[in-house]
C-alpha cells in the first residue's frame, strides 16, 4: 500500500517537473523569437543606414510594419508620394548612431513599359465632362502635370497645344492621352496655348510661346508639340524625345493612314531642348493656315538632322472630325515661305519671339495659358 502511494507521488512529481520543462521550453522559444527579431530590425537598420533597405522601404510603404526609420506621418503622405517628388525623407528622432538613411533611388524607367496595352479603341461619341476626365485622373496633379511613382523617366516632356475654340476636342484629347501617358511612364506637363482675340491663327508661334511659358514652370528638356484633335491609336506610340526630332503622327485615319507626302510634319511631332535650340525654335511669320510644319521640316534637315518616326502600324491617329476654323483661312504666302527657310530661320525663330502673356491658370488637368501674339504684318501693295 505504502510502496503503491509513494509511486503514485513519484509519478506526480515526475508530471509536474515534466510540465514546468515544457513551461520553461515554451518561454525559452518566445524570449528567442522575440530577442531574434529585434536583432532582426536592427540589421535591417544597420544595413538601411550603410546602403538602404529594401525591406525597410518596401514595408512601410505597404504599411504593414511600424518601421520608425523614416518620418511618414505627414498626412496624405505615402513613401511612393515623397519619392516622386524628389523631397527629403525625414529621419526619425529616434536616437541613431548610424549615418541618416538615404532612400533607394528609384530604378530608371523602362524602355518598353509592360503596363502599355498596344492598339486602343478610339471614338469621339460618347457625351463627357471635364469633370468626368478629371475623376478619371485622380493622380494628375494640379496644372496637369505627373511623375510616376516608381521609376525615374529619362525625359521630363512639356506637352505644348496651340488652341483656341476648341473645347470639346481638349476634353476627348485629356480623356484619352492622361491615361496614355501614365502608363507609357512620362514624367509631363499639359501646356494649352490659347490664343486671344480674333486675329489670324497661328499656329507654330503658339508653339514657340509653349516653350517659353513651360521652361518657365519646369526643367523640360522634351517639348512635344500636339494639336488638339489628334488622338494616337496605340500607346505604344511613346510620347518621348528621340536622338533625332519625332514625328509621330505618321498614319492619321484623314490620310488614309498614310503619310501624305516624304517630308510631313504636321499634327504631331517631338524635339529635345537641344534639338530646337539648333534650329532656332519655330518660325512666327506663318499667319493662317498651311506651310509652318513643312517650314519646321526645312529647318531640321538644314541644320544636319533627320525625322525620325514610329512603325508605320504604331503612329496611327484619329482626327476629331470639325469644320474649318474662322480666321485660319490657308496662308496665301505659304509657298514662297518655304522656299526662303534657309534665310529665314537664322532671324525668325525662338530668337525674335515676342507676345503678351494676360493669363497664367492652373486647371487639374492641364495650365492655360492665354496670349495676344499680334497680327500678320500689313500685305504689301502690289504694283
Ligand atoms: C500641306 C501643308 C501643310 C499641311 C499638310 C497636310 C502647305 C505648304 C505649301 C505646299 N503645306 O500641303 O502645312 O500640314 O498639307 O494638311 O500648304
């Protein structure tokens, strides 16, 4: 009896020094986890201060971890955002003996962006609103500019639109080309050029204005010259500068999607900063409509460059269908013009522009910009 209760007791004793070894396993493993993840955070600190951190910064900005390395609680404030805009981050107040964390720059945007979709279905009848586009473009911000928020864009494009009456067709073009642009990864801004009164349209003064008034608000180095009517059928069809100047309408639906002629120009076309500054900018003297994109064309192979273009199944447009514009009727003096470029284009060009500018705006989507760029000089009397 006595030996069977001391057994029992002996058996108890065992299970309980059995249960305090599990106890002191299970408290073991939680303080190793624990201590581990902290020598955790403080290599990834350690490597963050050295040359970045890829863990720390992908996740913050998914938010899923309370990482205190960088200060992120400016409200609406994401990594992404402060990235793109090239500002600052702020190390914490935490004490850190280790040099202030610089952010991993962003990887160089790619060549082909894999977001592109190819050819796009393009029509002009369904009824929309400016502030329909707007909800469409949450991302664009004021002024119509944008950056992508994970690579670094080679160019920084100013997208010029010489204007005036057309508002129906820069609602159809900002639907279409902001989404377009996004995902082609432009780092741009949309500059309308509205010119005032009723006087003689012209157009490529209007474009020479859109330089200025862009360098202005942002260190381009890519001008892209659009009318507003024209809309690319593909997105693979990328709004950037190229090592020779763009013309990227090639195949409007209006020409049968053909070139009209070897040395077209018009609707669309693309120069570096470098690339317009060689051939004096546009020229001025073309009142009315016809000759100054073949006058462009002439400047460019005058001054030793070629046109450079996209596939021909790749720069495809679609015109918004109008009637012709008052007071752009077609320019009687176009073709003796282009004949005298090279005389021409050393004394009229970026070099001679001069206009008012009445009005600077900001809208979502795009600046406008409004300008009085004078009238034809007088016809000279015949005879
Ligand atoms: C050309 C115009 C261009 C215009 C295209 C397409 C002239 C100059 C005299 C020949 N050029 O004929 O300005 O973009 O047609 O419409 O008129």
């Amino acid at each position: 009896m006595t030996r069977l209760m001391l057994g029992r007791t002996l058996e108890r004793i065992c299970k309980g020094v059995l249960l305090l070894c599990v106890l002191h396993f299970l408290i073991m493993m939680i303080l190793y986890f624990d201590v581990y993840s902290q020598r955790f955070d403080l290599f990834s600190r350690f490597n963050n201060g050295r040359n970045g951190s890829r863990s720390n910064l992908s996740g913050a900005a998914a938010g899923g971890h309370h990482y205190y390395y960088y200060n992120l609680s400016r409200p609406n404030a994401t990594l992404a955002s402060l990235l793109a805009t090239g500002r600052q981050l702020v190390p914490s107040t935490e004490p850190d003996n280790t040099q202030a964390p610089s952010p991993k720059p962003l990887p160089p945007c790619p060549e082909n962006p894999p977001g592109l979709v190819g050819r796009l279905l393009i029509e002009f009848s369904s009824q929309m609103t400016m502030e329909q586009v707007q909800k469409e473009n949450p991302n664009v911000t004021e002024g119509g500019r944008y950056t992508p928020p994970d690579c670094r864009p080679r160019w920084k494009v100013a997208i010029i639109i010489p204007f005036r009456h057309r508002e129906n067709h820069l609602k159809y073009w900002l639907h279409y080309l902001h989404p377009i642009l996004r995902r082609q990864k432009m780092d741009y801004g949309i500059y309308i050029i509205n010119q005032l009164g009723e006087e003689t349209f012209n157009r490529a003064k209007l474009l020479n204005v859109g330089y200025a008034e862009a360098l202005k608000d942002g260190e381009y180095d890519c001008f892209i010259f659009s009318d507003v009517d024209l809309i690319p059928m593909d997105d693979r069809n990328l709004y950037h500068c190229y090592d020779q100047p763009r013309h990227f309408a090639i195949a409007m639906d209006k020409f049968g999607f053909r070139l009209p002629y070897a040395g077209y120009f018009g609707g669309v076309s693309g120069l570096s900063k470098k690339q317009f500054l060689k051939i004096n900018g546009f020229p001025n003297e073309y009142w009315g409509w016809g000759g100054e994109d073949d006058d462009i064309y002439n400047r460019i192979t005058l001054n030793g460059m070629k046109v450079s273009r996209p596939d021909n199944h790749i720069g495809r447009y679609r015109m918004i269908k109008h009637t012709r514009d008052k007071h752009n009727e077609p320019n009687p003096q176009r073709f003796h013009k282009i004949r005298n470029t090279k005389n021409t284009m050393k004394t009229d060009g970026i070099n001679s522009l001069t206009y008012r500018l009445v009005q600077v705006k900001k809208y979502p989507l795009f600046t406008n910009i409004s300008v009085e760029i004078g009238k034809p000089p007088p016809r000279p009397i015949k005879g």
